[in-house]
C-alpha cells in the first residue's frame, strides 16, 4: 500500500485505519501472530492501533497488551495478572523525556547530577532485568527525545546542568547497555523527533490535552520505526536492492550520453548526488544486503558506465547484472530464481515511475519506493525501513562473497553432465556440531530468516536456542559447509526434544543456497546415529505448511519416514524406526 512508503500518507493511516487494517488482513490470510506488550509512560492506544497496521503490513498479526497509563514500571517490577497470562513474544517500553523524574537544576553541583544520573539509569537497569528474568524475550526501549525548549539556550547542551546535556549523558547509558546485552533494542525516539523536526514533534497540546508523548501525526513515524525493529526480528527484512542505472545510479543517459557524458563524481553537483548514492548502496553491503542491476541497455554501455572513473560501485560490487532489453520485471524474477530468494526479499529501486508500476504489479512482494528526485534517494531507501539491523553475524558481512561463490559454483555445475561427479568435483566438507556458543546468533537468525526449507517454521531468540543447547532432553545440531570455492558458513540446523524413546523434531532447516548438495542427508545420518547413542527407538517429524515451505512437503517421505497423521490445515506427522534406517552416504567429508 502506498500509505506505507517514504514520505508516509499520516492523513490516510490515522484516519482510514480500519479500512487498512481488513485490506491488510486480505492480502496476508495466513499472518505470523505475534504478543506485543507495550508498557507506557503516556497514551499509547494509538500507538498500538499503528503499530498493528505497519506490522500486519509486513505480514505479522499482533495481539497488544497495554499497561494503564503511566504504569510502565509497575507493571514492569511488580506484574499484573494480565501481564503474566498474556505471556509476550516482545515488550515495547513507551517512554519519553517528559518520564525522566529528576532533573538537576542551576544550583546542583557536578557531583550531585552524576548522582541523580546514576539513580535514574538504575531505576530503568533494574526494569529491563526484571522483564529479562520473567518473560526472556526481546524487550524495546525508546531512547530519550529532548524538549522542544532550552533552558540556557545553546549553553543546555554542553553545561553538566542542562536538561539536554543530562538527556544525552542518560541516553548513552541506554546504548551502552544495549551493546552489552543481547535481545535488548533501542528504539532511536530522539532521531524520529528530530527528523520529524523538534518543535511540532514536542507540540505540548497533545501532551496535556491527551497525554501523548508526541503529537497526532507523529505516531505513525514513531509506528513505523518499531515495526521496521519487529519484523526485522522475525525475519522480514528485505535481502536485496536491485538498482536501474540511467538517472538512478548516475546522471544522464549512457547509451546516449557516452561514459563521459554522465554527471557522477566531484565534478558537477549533479555528479556529486549521485556518487552519495552510490556510496550508500556501496555501504549497504557491510550490513548483508546484496545488490544487483536490473536496466534496459546494452550490457557493454552498462558495464562501462559502473567503471566510471569517479563512480563508487563497480561490477563486482553485484551479484547479478541484468543490462538488457527485456521487460523488467522478467529480469527480477529471474535475479530471485539465480540467488534463490523469494521476490518479496527485494526492494526495486528505480527512477522511472512506469517501470516502477510495472514491477509492482508483475512481481507481488517486491518493494518498489517512490525516487523523486535524486537528492532524496538516500533517505528514501532510509526512512523505508527495510533493511533493519538488529543482528549482524559473520555471515551478513560477506553476502556478496557467498553469492559470487554461488555463481561460480553454477559454472562448475555446467561442466559436469553427471550430477554426482559434480558434486565430488566441489571437494566439500560439512562439519557437523551441536549449538556452539559461537554460532548461537547464527543459529537464531537463521530460525527467523530461513522460510522455504523450514519444516516447522519455529522461530526463536538466541535465548530460546541457549536454552535448547542446555536443556539434555534435546539433540540440537547445526551444520556448516566449506567447499573448493569458499566457506558456505552455518546452513543449516536441526533441533528435537526426546520424550521417552522417541524424539520430536521441533525444527529443520537449510539456507536453500545449498540446496540438494547432500547436506539434508548428513544431518539426517547424524540426527539417526546422535539418537541412537541416547537409546532412543523412534524419531517423529513434523510437518506444517505456510505459504512459501511447500518444496519441503515430501521432505521426510523422501528420508524413509511413514506419514502417520495429517489434519485439516495439512500439517502432518511422519515417524522413523531408527534402527531400520539407511544412511544415505553423501558426496561430502564430514567431520564430527
């Protein structure tokens, strides 16, 4: 929905909010249902009725706890009946400058606002512990926006007695816990107010009039900057941005202009808009986000435009470059069926609006921002929220190297006319171990991102998979592939939980870059020979389906099991006799 992209349409999201809403749950009839609690130190029901919208729009159905105005800390240290049979999957903690209680004054010594420093970060310590301990998932802090007025005016900033100055001393102590602990996220309020600009944000009339800690219009931005943390969380983040080139990553025309003829680089203005743009895509990279090219022109024009002297991204910087005359949106779907990814993992970032339309209603799923305007290029692709970090595992920081090693991987394969001598021809080595402290974060994610071979599609927090590696009643493995063209990193994990003689599959997965490379088949001879070692006479797997793991429907069926229960909504129950089982001997090393 168009309400959604940069810039929003606040008009339409606050006042046709139901209407959206029954669009929303139209289009996604099969939503990942989530528990928010939102604990506020303001009104926070149209938070709540926004934060619902922009979730749903990526797929997540939300259920919302909210505490009694002001009660945020109560209901954090002390509980309620509610809160604790609602049982949250996140915790929002709604707060705002206007809940700090004490603030120095002009006749406070340095020594006594430290101390009022210290009391008032401990007070917010001691809250985030205590929803650790009971409920152990992610919990959201807003950090701490500043009024809208200065006390010493620009002295307020730097004098130990200013309220901005006490404000950003607080704050960092937020970041410095959020660093230091894990699901722990902070929700940057002090940006969204500045970029929505101090003095509107800080409107003191929707404060003592409604007790809002912003005003009307700003709630969607505040909505938006907590749904982008949330679905990134659950792994809805976008994977991939595909760039048209003409008069998106430079000025002019190529195929007209000539190489000299396009405006990038330091030379013109012109030139200099586009070089930033090319600088933060070329950024994007270091947090895992894969770039590829989708233009109509010749591929020779295209090639020597990225080697512009003054040009930032260069060829190898894509994973795929489609520089042709096909329609556009053929040559997305086929950059998604190349990498594997399905089309709702990209962003199209294009500056001809037709092509734009085009894609969108050709390609379901692809995000495609309004670029209007060069200059606003980057803040648009910012402000969409679409690649949102709130982890960054060894992995992300070399998506590029694992998708060119895919490619070459491809060029090998069409050497071979026989399947399993190109496989042996990869020199592969899985290894093969259960949960690692050193993998806990990839392992996570991977529970979160991985949607196509995903089994039961059981989503956890790295808290959930500690407690999996350190609970005995479960048999937790992951894997890892290394073969002659690189280091595939943790593709895939399996976790079961053994009652009595039999053991439960509650999760199988595999990152589909490695897809039919005989990984499945050594991590099912080592779930067999792990289970066997524990005694155990039977392994049961499930089954349940969603709109995008039906190339796994026949998974088990295939490793031997017996389908021993289906229900109505197809989800299905498969059982193996561990002693009648086969190894299946792949075409890899495995190391123990």
């Amino acid at each position: 929905m168009d309400c959604f992209h940069y810039p929003l349409d606040t008009e339409q999201l606050l006042r046709k909010k139901r209407r959206i809403r029954r669009e929303l749950l139209a289009q996604n009839p099969s939503p990942l249902h989530k528990k928010i609690a939102i604990l506020g130190g303001s009104t926070t029901n149209e938070v709540a009725d926004q934060l619902g919208l922009f979730l749903l729009n990526y797929g997540i159905e939300a259920e919302f706890y909210q505490s009694e105005y002001g009660q945020y800390w109560q209901d954090a240290m002390f509980g309620t009946p509610e809160l604790d049979a609602f049982k949250p999957d996140v915790i929002y903690i709604h707060t705002n400058w206007r809940n700090i209680e004490h603030f120095p004054t002009t006749s406070d010594t340095p020594v006594q606002v430290d101390e009022m420093l210290e009391s008032e970060y401990a007070r917010f310590e001691t809250m985030w512990q205590a929803l650790a301990r009971k409920f152990s998932c992610p919990v959201i802090q807003n950090n701490f926006d500043r009024p809208n007025y200065r006390l010493m005016g620009n002295r307020d900033v730097w004098d130990v007695r200013g309220r901005t100055n006490f404000i950003s001393r607080l704050n960092q102590k937020f970041y410095a816990y959020a660093a230091a602990h894990e699901d722990f996220y902070i929700n940057d309020l002090d940006y969204l107010a500045s970029d929505y600009g101090l003095t509107a944000w800080g409107d003191a009339f929707f404060w003592h009039m409604y007790k809002y800690a912003m005003c009307l219009d700003a709630i969607p931005s505040l909505a938006n900057s907590l749904a982008n943390i949330i679905k990134s969380l659950y792994g809805r983040n976008k994977k991939a941005l595909v760039l048209d080139l003409d008069n998106t990553l430079w000025g002019g025309v190529v195929g007209d202009d000539g190489v000299d003829g396009i405006a990038v680089g330091p030379e013109v203005p012109e030139g200099q808009v586009y070089a930033e743009f090319q600088s933060y895509c070329k950024a994007l990279k270091s947090i895992g986000v894969v770039l590829a090219v989708d233009s109509k022109n010749d591929e020779e024009n295209a090639l020597a435009g990225l080697n512009h002297p003054d040009g930032v991204l260069r060829p190898e910087d894509f994973v795929a470059i489609k520089a042709n005359w096909d329609p556009k949106d053929q040559n997305l779907k086929a950059i998604a069926a190349e990498l594997n990814l399905g089309a709702d993992s990209f962003v199209f970032a294009d500056d001809n609006p037709a092509e734009r339309a085009i894609v969108a209603a050709q390609v379901p799923g692809v995000a495609t921002p309004v670029l209007d305007g060069a200059e606003n290029y980057i803040k648009t692709l910012d402000h969409g929220g679409y690649f949102e970090v709130t982890t960054l595992s060894g992995e992300d920081l070399k998506k590029t190297e694992l998708y060119h090693a895919n490619a070459e991987r491809r060029r090998a394969q069409a050497a071979f006319a026989d399947y399993g001598a190109y496989l042996d021809s990869l020199e592969m080595t899985a290894t093969i171990r259960g949960f690692e402290p050193l993998y806990i974060q990839r392992i996570a994610q991977l529970t979160n991102k991985s949607n196509q071979f995903n089994l039961t599609t059981l989503r956890c927090s790295e808290d959930d998979i500690r407690g999996m590696a350190d609970d005995s009643s479960w048999l937790c493995l992951y894997g890892k592939l290394v073969d002659k063209f690189g280091d595939n990193g943790v593709v895939t994990v399996v976790a079961g939980q053994a009652e009595g003689e039999t053991l439960h599959l509650r999760l199988w997965l595999m990152s589909c870059r490695v897809l039919k490379r005989g990984m499945e088949d050594a991590m099912m001879d080592a779930v067999v020979a792990d289970a066997a070692a524990r005694g155990l006479k039977t392994i049961r797997g499930y089954y349940y389906p969603t709109a995008k793991n039906g190339m796994v429907k026949d998974f088990y069926a295939g490793m031997g099991f017996t389908r021993v229960e289906e229900d109505a909504e197809g989800n299905t129950t498969w059982e193996l006799s561990v002693e009648s089982y086969n190894a299946r001997h792949p075409h890899m090393k495995i190391e123990r």
